[in-house]
C-alpha cells in the first residue's frame, strides 16, 4: 500500500443480503482498480473494506449507495477512515493482506 492510498471501512444496512450485492460491490471495486473485500454480517448488514486511490473510494462509495435495483436497497452507509478501529473490525486480516478485492465468507462474531 502506497502512501497515496486511502483505506476506508464500510458498514452497509438494508436489503442487501441474497440479492447479489457483495458480488455487485466487487465488480464496482474492479472497476475502480480497488482492493479490499466485502461481506455478509450474522446481522444482515454487509461491511466493505476499500483500498485504492482516494477519488476512486469516493466514486465507489457512490455507487455501491443504490436505492432499488436488481432487488438491492440500500437504507445507510456507515464510513470509518480511523485505521485502528479499521484494523480491530477486519481481526485476523491485515490491510497490507488484500492485493486485490474479495468476496469473503459471512462473518460471526
């Protein structure tokens, strides 16, 4: 990760589970050259880890915010920058571990 990188923690809320989001969410990272990961919480939210250029995470964030489509609807995007607490949320990842973006499995807690 370069120093020009920004790393930004995504908590997504809504009817997004079941419905093809982590893998809509993965071809927006794609598309914006983001690595990273998405996926599914017990809770039904989604969390997002994105890193890449800042003005590409911003874009991204756009978009990964769709009201009603292909049966997604998104109610709130909660955004965290702070990198500890980043690092606290991914436990047993590391940033430095994602050289690209991934659909990871559902996380318990």
């Amino acid at each position: 990760m370069s120093s020009n990188d920004a790393v930004v923690f995504f908590i997504v809320h809504g009817a997004i589970q079941n419905v093809g989001y982590r893998s809509f969410v993965a071809s927006i990272a794609k598309k914006y050259s983001l690595s990273g990961m998405v996926r599914n919480v017990y809770d039904g939210s989604v969390e997002i880890l994105a890193v890449g250029n800042k003005k590409s995470i911003e874009s991204f964030s756009k978009e990964i915010n769709i009201q009603t489509k292909f049966g997604i609807a998104v109610f709130a995007i909660e955004s965290h920058y702070e990198k500890d607490w980043i690092k606290k949320m991914l436990y047993p990842f590391m940033i430095e571990d994602f050289k690209r973006f991934t659909i990871e499995k559902t996380k318990v807690v």
